[in-house]
C-alpha cells in the first residue's frame, strides 16, 4: 500500500482537491439556502419575515468571527507556519479601498442602531442585533484583511478551506442583502415618482416603506432614515470587496508560491496630470449631473424629459471620451509587442473573470434598451438619446476590458531590461550556455504557455526544460541564430527609450483618465440615478414588473463593475 | 522593438489573451442579446413575437453553418494545420451520445414541419424555415463535432476563436429556446391540472397553447402537437451537450499539449453485473412510477396525493441508495490512497466545474422545499416526505460530484505499475541516480502540484527538478533513505493485488449503478414529472408566480446535471 508515501503533504492524506470540492460545495449551499431566505423575504412569503433572515445572517457572522478569532490566535502563536505569502494577493491600496468601505458601513451600522433606538417600539429585536453585530464582524474583518490577506496556507487545510469559503459566502450574502434593500428603496422612489407624475394605470404598492410605529426622537429620525441609504453603496461595495480578497485567500490554500520578488510600484502622481485633469473634470461633472437629476427628476414631465435628456448627453459625451482612450491604449500596446505573463495568480484570473462576467450585467441592461427602442411604438424624442447611450456602454466596456486584461497581464518593463542586459553578456562572452535558450524562451512570449506552467525563475535558481518532441534540437539551433541577430538590435534600445517612455507616459495618463471616469461612472447607479427607470420606455415594453426584475437583477453587477474596473486601472497606473 | 521576437506564435502578434477576450465578449453579448429576446417573448413584450426569436436564431445558425464549412474546407485542404489533438477531449461515448440526441432532434424536426404544414394558415413562415435550418444545422453540427472535437486549433486563431465561440453560445441560444418552450409546456399542463383540482384563486392563462387555426389534416395534427414535447427533452441534451464540446474545443485553441500516450479503455459489461442488475431495477421502477404519476396526478386530490406518496418513497429509496454506494466508494478511496493528476486538462475541470454549478440548480429547489415545509402553517401528510427527499437530494449530490470529481482526477493505475517495476530494478542496480528523486517526487504526490504544473512526462523524456529552496540536498537524502524502505513493502504488493482488483470492482459496480440511477433520475423532471408543481407547498409559501420563477430557472439546471453525471460516471466506469 501506497499510504505513507502518497502523502507528503502537512495536514493528512486527504486529497487536496476534495477539499476544495468539499468546501465549495458547503459554501454554495451555504449561500443558496440564504438567498432563499432573502428571496422569500422580498416576494413576502408567508411565515417568513426579515428577523428570519437577520438571525440567519447573524449566524453567520458568529460563526465567521469565532473562525477568524481561532485563526488570528493560531497565526500568533505558531508564527512558523504561515510562511509563504503571495505578493498579487491584498495590494496595499486595496487594503486601503476596503478601510475606507468599511468605516463609512461602521457609520451606516451606528445609523441603523440610532434607527432601531428610536423606533424600538415595532422594531424585532434582531434589528438592533444585527448592525452590533456587524460592526464588530466588520472590524474584525478588516483587520484579519489587513493581516492575512497575503497568506498562501500550508496547515490544517480542511478547516482552513472551511473558514474561508463560510466568510466569502458569508459576505456574499451580507451583500446581496445590502443590494435588495437598495433595490427596494430605489424602487419605492422609483414608484413614488410615479405617482406624482400621474401614472394610474400600474399597481403601485410601496414596499416596506416605514415602520408601523412613531419615533421617538423626532429631531434624528429623519436623518437616520434619510441617511442611511446614502452610506448603502459604500457597505455594498465593502462585502463585495471583501468577499472577492477572502475568496483569493481561499484559491491560494495549498498553493506552492515562487518567491516572486516583488517590485514595490508606489502610486506617483508625478506625470499623468493631463489624464488627471481629464478625469477631475468629469468627476466633478457628473456629480453636478446627478444633483441635478436627482432633483428634476418626477417634478413633472417636462423636467423629467431634461433631466434624462441632460443625462445621456453628458455619459455619451464621456463614453466616447473613454472609447477613444481606450482605443489608443490598445493601438499603443500593438505597437510595442510584449510577450505576456501567464503565470499562475489567482487575484489576477480573478480579477478578469469579474470585469467580463459583472459587465455581462450592463450588457443586458443594454441589450435591454436597445431592443426596446427598435420595438417602441412611440418613440418620445429624448428616448432617442438611449440608443447611442446603450450601444456606447456595450462598445466602452468591451474596450475597456480588452485594456485592462492586456495591462495586468503584461511583463513588467523592468523584468525586459533585464534579459537585454543578460543577453547582451552572454554574447560578449561568446558562449553559448545550455541555459540561454531557456531564458530566451521564457522572455520572448513562449514562457506565455497555455498550460498554465509557471516558468522557472529569473533569480534564484537554474532551470532546464527539454521539449518532449522531436523538434528539440533543431528548434535551439534556429533560436541561437536569432539571438545573435536581435543582440545587434538590442543596442540601438537605448536611443529608443524616450519614445517608450513617452509611450509609457501616454499610458499612465489613460489608465489615471479612466480610473477617475469609471468612479464617476460609479456615482450615478450607486445614488439612485437611474435612467432605465425613469425612462419609461422599457418599462412599456417589456412590461412594468419584468424590466424592473431585469433591472434588480443586472444592475448590482453593473455597478460593481464601475468599482472593480476603478480598482483595476489604479493596479494598471502603478505597473505602467 | 521587440516585435519579431515577441511573437513567436503562428498567425501574427496579437496576444493569445487578447484574441480570447475579444471572442468570449463577443460571445456573450450575443447570448445576452438572443435572451433578452427569449425573455421579451416569454413575457409577452409589446411589439416583439415569436418569429423574431426564431429569426435571430436562424440567422445564428446559418453564420454558424457558414463557418463550419469553411473550417471543413480548410482542414480537408490544408491538412498539416491541424495536427495536435487533445485526447481527453472528444471522448467516443460522448460522440455516440450527442448523435443518438442528434437523430431524435431530427425527429422532431420533421414532427415541427409537419406541424407547420398543419397549421401553415396561421402560423409565420419563420416557424417552417426555422426547423429545415436547425435540421441541417445538426447534421452538419454532429459530423463537425465527430471529425474536430479533439482538435487544438494553432492557426489564424483569432478566426476561429469567434467561429467556435459564436457556435457555443448559438447552440446555448437553442439550449435556451427549448427549455423556455418546454416549461411553458409544462406550466400549462400544470394549469390545467389545477383547474380540473378547482383552485379558483390562482389567475390561471394558458400560455400559447395552440395555433388560432384549424388543422388542415386532422389526424396527424394532435400526434405532432403531442409528439414534440416527448421529443424536446432530447432536443435539450443534444445543444447542451453540443455547447459544452464546442466549449472545449475553444479552450483548446492556440494551447500547447504534452503528446500523452493515451490508455484505451473500451467500456466492458464484464465484473460489473450486480451494479447493472440493481441500477436496471431501479431504471425500471422508475419509468413505471413516473407513467403511474403522470395518469394519476391532477385526476383528483386523493389521487395526486398518492402519486406523490408514491413518488418520494420511491424516489427516497433510490437516493439513499446512491449516497450509499458513493460514501463506500469513497471510503475506499480513502483506503488506497493514490496521487491525483492535476495536469492542465480543459475538458475535465469543464466537467467538474459543470458538476457543481448545476447542482447548484437542484440545491437551490431543494432549499425551497426545505424552507417552506419549516414555514408552511399547514402540513398535509404526504408533504413531510418532502422533507426527506430534499435532504437527501442535497446530500446525495454532494456525495456524488466528490466520488467523480476525485475519480476523474485519480492517476491510471498502470502509471503506478511501472513506478513500482521502475523502483525496483533502480534499488537492484545499486545505483543512486539522480533521476529517482524526481520519479519518486512525479509520482508519489508531490507532482499533484497546485500551480497546475505539468510534470515531466513518464516516458518519452527525462526531467530534472531542482527546488529554489535551500532544503534541496537534505529532501533527497530522505528521499533516499525512504526509497530503501519502500522497495521492501513493494514486493509484497503482488500479493495484495487480488484486494486491489476486488477493490477495483466493487469500485467499477458502483459506478455502473450510480451511471444508472442518474439516468432514472432524468427521467421523472425531463418528461415532465415534477412534484416541485405539483406539491402545492412551495406554491402556498412563496406565492404562486415567484415559485414557478425559481423552478423554471432551476430546473433546467438540475436536468442537465443528471444527464451530465451519468455521462462522467460512464467515463468513470470505463477508467477505473
């Protein structure tokens, strides 16, 4: 029997991949089973309420605290086990990002203790559990981010896997339950609207409005109320955030770490002032717009129309901007070809995984409009405005992505400056080292295997690969050949550098351009500004209830987008 | 510039990374916007009919028919492009499955063609074009898939990345617009049992449920209309099946495969009759208690009720079965414990992933179950076996997708023969070679590397490792030691071998057996027996509309999962 020898690993024979199986599979029912909860809230199922769902969460949260305890303790007091660290993993500044979420949703919870104080009277107890609660399973959290964000764990994987995978559903669902009540009072203002316009002819019910009670202090009780729903999209984000970290955490259990040494690409805001200027400018603009709407908006018709009107201008205006940018970027990009690194990195999958598969929620919104302008009988003069709108998002966002894919995927320019000077003294010596061709192969886009094979170091240690194939030896001839004759050009790089230099610097512009268009871009869905609402055209077409379901559904990833794809062009100015 | 050597991959410099991005959002907008079309039909958008649909799926399929040809032409002509092949893909079964569906869809589209025929007066000259198309379209689909799904693409790849991924998501498309046409199906029968029940409170409108005409031939009219709901279950399997082979083939694209000497490994009847006896028992059970369930069901309230009764015991029964067959078959894993192959492998981690995300369909109804039987205010009888039968639909499916996702991973036993033969004439020659360090660190675990790496291959080359650690010489001196150690207890592995075989049947019975009850467990939802309508529970908890919502977008999930776990616990049966 093969027991002792098939089991090098620390923590037991159990196969690593049926942990993970096992695990994923706790967490999803885990999540299922509250979304059920959530979902029967929201369609009022009988004999379920929101304390129901509220102790579930708290459960939860519990549950996550007593783990993340056990483990801060353990990592204290074993310091030796966690060594390995990957360096993609928990970037300081999103670190920072998620500190910033967190304590605006510490402010958000202390409103809602304020709230659950003053109307205790109708209010079930779990209402005033719930925020405690979270505010300490928020602090807690952040600091087990800040911590161990980095960690690639080696021991006790099982439970390990365990703990982690109950905190990213864990957050999931704390975030699915911000997103509903979100979607809730946007929809009760949306319908509010409504009726001040005079809309008679659909079944208007506010849902879960106000409590059944009077406030007790009268002064706050408005301001909590009002309030609270200002802070809701930052602690949407916080769970969403969090919840994409720990799942990285998760991904690298097990995982055995090259020692990468990393090169440290503090933000500078040092060169990229025409894209910052660019970009404040639209910032500051669009927070003007969505004032502006907010206020128009269900007035009165007329200015409904120029609220909306206002609107679409203004995002075609500055999509276009971004398509262009983006444009560029990628024409940059073709004309200096560099081979990009495949190496294994989970927050880096990730990370695209989310742009693609979140905006594939704004796409549908689009497809949405786009399809309900074609199929319109009517067609008001300002819903016009919605096609090149939708068609822009879809075309922006398709760039967009394209741009900050091939940015984090790309090799480090250091890294290229290296080999130049390695090749240029292996020439000079004349040799023709057995390990020339490795380096070649690894630096000039083969080492972008698809296989997902991570390369063997630049530093640090001495790799040989020999190719299953025949072709071997033929294929290193040809390739010493070509050394020889690109060692010659790689002299004249030097007096090209001002030309990649201003290449890069027309980069760096862009990514800090878009960063700051894309958290515009956040603004306007994250505070009720919501044109696919307001519009009326979808809403006659498709049919009030299922456009608005449509709207509930794609609309949290649609503005998870504009977060994630801000966080990712701030990673791209670093690197550029 | 580093352009020349930057790209050194046939079909010019743009990155392999780009050109997928760029077809796979290609891709998905095209599905979003084929089902935000699927959608406005299903709920009866204004200005948009079904003969939309089916033209934006017709011209789908003709690009798609386009394309194929093409390629065709070009890997008749051009042989040598194509020359790799990934083994894993494309397997014979798979093939002879997806044609057995192939023909039965074009049963059913020659039934749609008589129904048109039928009923031409009233019906738009899309709905008879679209079944000519889609029955060329299979042919030429399934003799595309027998002669290039186990192609790995390496030329103008950015081409044929689109062409593949459009034929994907058109065939997901067609996925789609069969299982909204069968559930409309199915809500409608379910209507109509509920008016002969007498449920007045339930606004009950049949949905598109027959032509505005007269039938031009009588007596074939009510065999079509009758016959093609039999047939769209296997109309369903076929474009899911076809979606996820073309998925496959698109991962493949551009990738670099290990030339693997692939074990054929025919499936045999032999050693495997007790598994077949108990799953035939239970096939059969299960047709005959799915034919008594749908004449008995909706004739009267006692009747249902007993249908049902009789369904979850029966169905209760079968599933304790399986989770005990798969925590043996689990245990005796856990009893010999083998290194599992963690090689890149597209095709399988599609398998496993498709595992647990579409269980996730069937969780996400049993959850329901559960929570409206602990919040239902009344409990009829026969509904507490609801109870049971969702646990255990949980748990079995989560048993069950450890037991093949471990399966599929687990190395060929042969591999681990030739490491014990290879073991002992290195121990006899006396030598230390510095090669069985690596062979011993391949293939006793350590090779199960988490970052996906491809370990040397067996034969063919010879690979040396050495690690970036310090620990390096110390490791191999263990290594050594261990190695002396181990050759004493190989020799009395020829002894054991007999546990191993009977192992290894009680392994492949158990297969066979769950391969068997996954089949009878399509059954039942597929043709349309579905205790989620008919229960009456959820319906009274969730509300009406919501539920149904829930078991129209799970279901099909939960459908496919059984025919997908059949289909991997066949590969199972054939490996083990």
């Amino acid at each position: 029997m093969e027991k002792a020898a098939g089991s090098p690993s620390v923590g037991g024979s159990y196969p690593q991949k049926n942990a993970e199986i096992l695990s994923s599979q706790y967490g999803i029912n885990l999540f299922l089973a509250g979304l059920l909860l959530t979902f029967a809230w929201a369609v009022h199922a009988v004999g379920i309420s929101k304390s129901h769902l509220l102790s579930y969460l708290i459960t939860l949260m519990l549950i996550q605290l007593l783990w993340m305890l056990w483990y801060l303790c353990r990592s204290c007091t074993q310091r030796r086990l966690i060594r390995d660290k990957d360096t993609h993993a928990g970037a300081r500044w999103l670190k920072c990002g998620i500190t910033l979420f967190a304590v605006i949703t510490l402010i958000l919870d202390s409103f809602k203790i304020g709230y659950y104080i003053d109307f205790s009277n109708c209010l079930s107890p779990t209402e005033g559990i719930f925020p405690v609660t979270h505010a300490v399973h928020t602090i807690l959290q952040v600091y087990f981010l800040w911590c161990h964000a980095k960690d690639v764990i080696q021991s006790f994987k099982t439970l390990e896997r365990f703990g982690v995978i109950h905190s990213v559903f864990t957050n999931l669902l704390l975030w699915t339950n911000g997103v509903l009540t979100e979607s809730k009072h946007q929809l009760n203002e949306h319908k509010e609207r409504l009726i001040t316009l005079g809309f008679g002819n659909i079944t208007i019910v506010l849902d879960d409005h106000a409590p059944q009670c009077n406030c007790t202090t009268t002064t706050l009780c408005s301001v909590f109320s009002q309030g609270i729903y200002y802070l809701y999209p930052f602690n949407i984000e916080y769970h969403i955030l969090a919840s994409t970290m720990l799942y990285v955490l998760w991904k690298n259990i097990g995982r055995k770490v090259e020692h990468h040494q990393q090169h440290k690409t503090p933000f500078k805001f040092h060169g990229i002032t025409v894209g910052m200027i660019f970009g404040l400018i639209v910032l500051t603009s669009t927070i003007a717009i969505v004032v502006v709407y907010l206020i128009q908006i269900g007035r009165s018709k007329i200015k409904s129309e120029l609220a909306l009107t206002m609107f679409y201008l203004h995002a075609i205006f500055v999509l276009a901007l971004m398509c262009t940018a983006g444009i560029v970027a990628l024409l940059i990009y073709r004309l200096e070809d560099r081979s990009l690194d495949n190496s294994k990195n989970p927050a880096r999958k990730l990370d695209a995984e989310l742009l693609v598969g979140t905006a594939a929620g704004s796409w549908l919104l689009s497809w949405g409009s786009i399809l309900a302008i074609i199929c319109a009988q009517a067609h008001p003069k300002y819903t016009w405005y919605n096609l090149p709108y939708s068609v822009l998002v879809i075309i922006e966002k398709y760039i967009q992505n394209l741009f900050i894919i091939e940015s984090i995927h790309r090799e480090q320019e250091k890294v290229n400056d290296d080999i130049k000077t390695l090749r240029i003294v292996t020439i000079s010596r004349g040799s023709t080292l057995s390990l020339t061709p490795s380096y070649k192969e690894i630096y000039n886009g083969r080492a972008t295997r698809d296989n997902g094979e991570v390369p063997c170091l630049f530093k640090g240690s001495i790799c040989r690969r020999e190719n299953g194939g025949g072709g071997g030896a033929k294929e290193e001839t040809s390739q010493e050949n070509s050394l020889v004759m690109h060692s010659a050009s790689d002299f004249s790089f030097y007096s090209s550098s001002s030309v990649t230099n201003s290449k890069r610097r027309i980069l760096k512009n862009i990514a800090a351009f878009l960063f700051l268009c894309n958290l515009s871009l956040w603004i306007p869905p994250a505070f009720g500004c919501r044109p696919e609402y307001d519009n009326g055209l979808e809403e006659i077409v498709f049919g009030f209830e299922p456009w608005i379901i449509v709207v509930n559904l794609a609309m949290p990833f649609s503005i998870f987008y504009r977060m994630h794809s801000a966080a990712s062009l701030f990673e791209v100015n670093c690197k550029t």
